[in-house]
C-alpha cells in the first residue's frame, strides 16, 4: 500500500476494515504523531502476519534514532526484529519487517 500524507487515526481506520489481512508492504509519506513508534505500529498491524515498511516517511518529535529504535525492540514478543531508522530534517525515515509469531 503507497500512502500519501496519512495520519495515524486514518490508518487505523483503514486497517480496522482490513482486520482479515494477513501480509503488508507500506511505503511512503505520513503525517501527524505516533507513526514513528514501534508500539503504536504494531497497535496498527499485530493482527496481520506479516508486515513490512518500505521507507515510510514520518514526522518526528525526537532527534535520537536509539529513542526511535527503543520503541521498536523493547516488545518481549519480538514483533520487530529487523529495523532501520535514519532522521534528516526532522522526519524519521523507518525500514522494519514485522511478524506474528
């Protein structure tokens, strides 16, 4: 899915009616909060299978890619295990691949 400017509450509502999804391939530019946090992506997407993020571009409050990173692998389930993130002009340029176990 290529997403353009999309808000974390749109998304939700997007993948609420998508609850039967099983794999996902995101890429592209977001907007607002939230979108930079390895917790609320998997709020998002813990129900699919499969989740990969290709480079979407996300607004960032942090300077700091550990703090990012934190948000990613501090989950005991392992739902990230694979993440990159770079930060330029105060946007959070994020690579992960996501799964349920």
């Amino acid at each position: 899915m290529k997403i353009n400017s999309i808000s974390y509450n749109h998304l939700f509502d997007i993948m609420k009616s998508m609850a039967h999804l099983e794999n996902l391939e995101l890429s592209g530019s977001t907007s607002g909060e939230n979108l930079d946090s390895g917790h609320k992506l998997k709020q998002l997407f813990g129900h699919s299978q499969n989740v990969e993020l290709e480079n979407p571009v996300s607004p960032t409050y942090t300077a700091s890619v550990n703090k990012i990173l934190a948000t990613f692998n501090d989950d005991n389930n392992g739902f990230w295990p694979n993440v990159t993130c770079s930060i330029k002009y105060e946007r959070a340029y994020l690579s992960a691949f996501g799964y349920a176990k």
